[in-house]
C-alpha cells in the first residue's frame, strides 16, 4: 500500500480533478453539436498508465465509470505499439468496450523520458454516426450493423501524422460531418489540454511524486468505501423494476437485482433480467457497471474521490446475453434508458436498508427526441436529452428541473433551438397536479412543445419510458404520473408509443407536445402539513380539488 503525505494528496487530488474539469470545459466551448455543447452529453478524464481512472470531469457518470474497460481493451490490442503524437478513436460496444456508436472515445497517451505515465480520455455523444435512424439511436434495429460507423479503436494520428484516409471516412458515413467533425476537433482541444496539463504538474511535483500520488489516491478511495460499507447493515436486497417495451405492442422487459453488502464490499448481481432483445436498449456490461457505480457513489457520505479506488469495493455480475449484459451483434444505440434504469433498481434495493439516502423513484432520465430531415439541401439532425424530475426523498420534495443523477445533462435553450433548426418552442413548464403525493411531495412533470417549421417534410424519433410502469413511491408515498408523447398534425392527434421504432414523418405545422413523467411521494399524504400544502396550492404546483382530495386541507 502506498504511503504519502494527507495533505499533498489532498493537493494532488485537487490538482487531478482541476485537469479534468478544464478538459471538460475546454470540450463545451469548443463543441460544434447541441448535444454536446448545450446538452453536456460528454465526459472527460484523466487515468494513470494503467488505464485507472484518477480524476473525471464535472459530466456524465454513467460514461466514467466505464472507461477503465476501454484504456483495458486499447492497451492490449496496441500493446508494444503506442508512441508520442498517437491519438485513439473508437467506439464499438464489442471491438472497443464502448457504450453505443454515437459516443466516440478520443484517448491520448500522456508520455515523460518514453514511458507512458497517464492518459487523457474524452467522450462524446455525437449528432450523427450513420445507421438506419437519424441520430443513431436506433430503437427499431435488430442488429448492431444497422446502427451506424462501427469503430474499433484505431489510431487516427499516428506519431502525430493524421490519418486522413480515416477522417474521410468517418464523414462520408455520417449525416452532419460538419458537426461530428467539429466536435471530434473539440474533443482534441480538450485532449491537449490535459497533456499539457499534466505535463505541467509533472515538472512542478517530479514524475516519482506525482505517480507515487496517483496510486496513493486509489489506495486512499478504496479505504474510504470499504469504511462506509462497513456501517452499512450486511444483507442481500432484491429489487425488480422494469422498462414499458418497443414499439406500438411493447412488452416488458425486466430489469433484476439482488444487492449483497458484505463487510467491507458490495456485490450486485442482474440475473433473472430479459435476455437481449432486438432493438436497441441492450446494455454492455461496462455500461451497466458505470451505472451501479453512480449509484452507489451516491449514497456514500464521505468526500470519496472519483477514482478507479472506489470500483474496487464493488463487484457487478450479469448473465451473457441479457439486455444488462448484451453480446453481438445485439443493437446498443439507446442503451442509456437501460442505465438509468439500472440505477432506479439500484435505489429500489438501497430504499430497504437506507431509506434516508435514496430518492423515490423520478421520471427516469432524459426523454430523447430527434428531429431531423433537410434544410435546402444540407442534412440536419437535432437531438435533446430532455431532464428531469426527481421523486421525493425522506428529507424534501422531488427536486424539478434538474437531471438524472446519471447524467449531468441540460436541456437546449429554447433560443438555441429555433435560431439553428426548422423549430418552434410553443410551451415549455410545469405541469400542475403530477407529482406523486407524500408527506414529501414528488417532483411535478413539465411539459415541452415543438413545432416543425422546415418546408420539406422531416423526421421524429423518441425515446421514453415509464407509461406502463409509473415512478413508484416510498413509504406510502403515492406513484408520479406517466408521460404523454403527442404528435398533433392538423385535427388528428396520435399518441406516439414510448419507444419509438420507426420515426414519423414531419409536415409544416405538426407539433409535438411531451409532458415528462413525475416523481413519486415519500411517505404518507396526510402527514403534509397544512403549510406546505397552501404553499403547494400558491405555487400553482396543485389545485384545491388535489388540496382537499389527497392532502385534506382547504
């Protein structure tokens, strides 16, 4: 076990986390894409020359946690073959241990006197990676080569000369090159920035202390999860949660967990979840890992460091060929709904031995719609992670307004929207009479309205959940209310299913209106007090019927 002074790992932490962070917003700033410049759908770390993980930027959890199984499958193809100036890409789910095509890793080696001493590590959801659906996130396909450019990870500059051959392709095969192109650029900025960086603390600190530090803090990480996991009640909590399914005749599809906490270490096991399915929420495992660990990192009371340390404590197991552990050629491309999903189960399983930690449950992550279609000839795509309503906790009332813990996301300005694509925002607030009642009241669901303003007719795809299985509540907290997805053309309104597998097609005028699922209650109703219901019904969050029907006062 490594050994350094408290305070000058306190330095070196703070120093990691500060490159990260610049990195992280060095990357939004220089982005070209909504998604990745106003929504923040990226992520930024640096990891030591083990491919651990040592500082994330201020993004996207569920990206961090599993980019230790990435520098693995990339030191190993290139083992013996890594140089000063080459820059990575990838993003296969099975070649590259990514996540799903559209997010690309872009990975630096960060070199002192020719040895590799840390990485950089960025990744991005980009607008566009080809397949069969405007924006890739293919619900509707039944394989991985449906979904879009397939990447393993290659080098595209080798001894800093560019691969240009490889830039060329990456373009032709994508629906907007401009803007896959310029976020690419962003996230070499962000890249350089940590080299140089790093390379900056090397020479104030000396390579022996800084590495020395870096294994200190894994070690430090570590002893802090395994302290708080010993004051947690040793047990095994079962928790099943499920996502509404595909499509116009969804069914089903389980989401299983047993969390053990044992001592000193958490195991957390998926078996008796659904097997695969053919469309596009299957899960690789080092995503589904990234989401336990969010969740559980959650719960945590100390200051632990966002370090490959804490993973340690953690073991996550899930059956082969389940939509928690998808083999090929199983489609990916919105295998973020199963993440969040994943981490709704976690927190239905920690409810029973940490009911003050958790939250109910909430609207379970962003809804996803694409527009796309053509604009004087030029391909456009626009696509919004749209947060976010959390459920009640024992503490305070569903938070709205505010992402999953999973994904430290935004929605478009609404400026943003209509400046640069065929749209109109026509409504965009809170929903009145949604949150689940409870002593403490869940988040309410607010509603976005999009107008199609192109000449040309376009494209709508959607992804969405909880209509069948609505936000559960907690101790008597009562459930949220599920989403509503209209696509209103003229006088015929159609209520578009949950999960979209095979997009609508847009006309001038057609709106379409989404009002998101709400948070469930927290504990018994009639232990509001008569304060916060008046409070409630000034705010324009209940109406006196609610008042006097759930709450009895008024």
């Amino acid at each position: 076990m490594s050994t350094i002074d408290p305070i000058r790992l306190e330095v070196m932490k703070n120093a990691f986390d500060a490159i990260a962070d610049e990195m992280a917003l060095m990357l939004m700033r220089a982005a070209y894409s909504p998604i990745v410049r106003d929504s923040m759908d990226y992520s930024t770390a640096i990891c030591d020359a083990k491919g651990q993980t040592l500082a994330q930027g201020v993004t996207t959890p569920m990206h961090l946690g599993s980019f230790y199984d990435a520098m693995q499958h990339l030191m190993h193809r290139y083992e013996g073959d890594i140089h000063p100036g080459d820059c990575f890409i990838g993003n296969d789910p099975y070649a590259a241990d990514g996540q799903h095509l559209p997010d690309i890793y872009i990975v630096e080696p960060i070199f002192h006197e020719g040895a590799i001493i840390a990485w950089t590590t960025t990744l991005a959801h980009h607008a566009d990676v080809g397949g069969i659906v405007p924006g890739s996130n293919a619900l509707g396909a039944s394989e991985i080569y449906q979904e879009g450019l397939r990447l393993p990870f290659l080098k595209l500059f080798e001894r800093g000369e560019m691969n240009a051959a490889l830039w060329e392709v990456i373009g032709l095969n994508v629906r907007v090159p401009e803007m896959v192109h310029g976020d690419l650029r962003a996230q070499m900025a962000a890249s350089r920035a940590g080299r140089r960086s790093f390379a900056d603390l090397v020479e104030r600190f000396g390579v022996t202390e800084v590495l020395a530090a870096a294994e200190a803090l894994h070690d430090y990480a570590e002893r802090l999860g395994r302290a708080e996991i010993r004051d947690l009640p040793n047990g095994t909590y079962h928790f099943t949660d499920h996502m509404d399914g595909l499509g116009e005749h969804p069914e089903p599809i389980v989401i299983k967990v047993a969390l053990t906490i044992h001592d000193e270490s958490i195991s957390v096991d998926f078996d008796g979840s659904s097997p695969q399915v053919e469309g596009g929420v299957n899960t690789p495992l080092p995503f589904t890992k990234a989401s336990v660990y969010t969740a559980l990192r959650s719960i945590m009371q100390s200051d632990i460091p966002n370090c490959h340390g804490f993973e340690r404590v953690v073991t996550v197991t899930a059956p082969k060929g389940t939509v928690i552990n998808s083999v090929h050629p199983a489609p990916c491309g919105a295998r973020g709904i199963t993440g969040y999903r994943v981490i709704d189960a976690m927190f239905g399983a920690l409810s029973q031995p940490l009911p003050d930690r958790v939250t109910a449950d909430g609207m379970g992550g962003s809804t996803v719609p694409t527009f796309a279609g053509y604009r004087e000839g030029r391909s456009f795509v626009f696509t919004e992670t749209v947060m976010g309503t959390w459920g009640a906790s024992s503490a305070h009332d569903g938070q709205v307004g505010v992402p999953h813990m999973g994904a430290n996301q935004a929605n478009v300005p609404v400026e943003m929207i209509e400046a640069n694509y065929p749209l109109r925002i026509r409504r965009y607030g809170i929903m009145p009479d949604t949150g689940g009642a409870g002593r403490h009241r869940g988040g309410n669901s607010f509603i976005r309205e999009y107008e199609y303003t192109g000449e040309e007719d376009g494209l709508l795809s959607l992804r969405s959940d909880k209509r069948d299985f609505r936000p559960h509540g907690l101790y008597g907290g009562g459930e949220g209310t599920g989403p509503v997805s209209l696509l209103i053309q003229g006088e015929s309104v159609t209520e578009l299913p949950v999960l979209v597998t095979k997009p609508y097609r847009l006309g001038k005028g057609d709106v379409f209106r989404h009002i998101s699922p709400s948070g469930g209650g927290f504990g018994d109703p009639a232990d509001r007090t008569s304060e916060e219901v008046a409070a409630d019904l000034e705010a324009g969050l209940i109406s006196a019927e609610t008042a006097r029907s759930v709450y009895g006062h008024g």
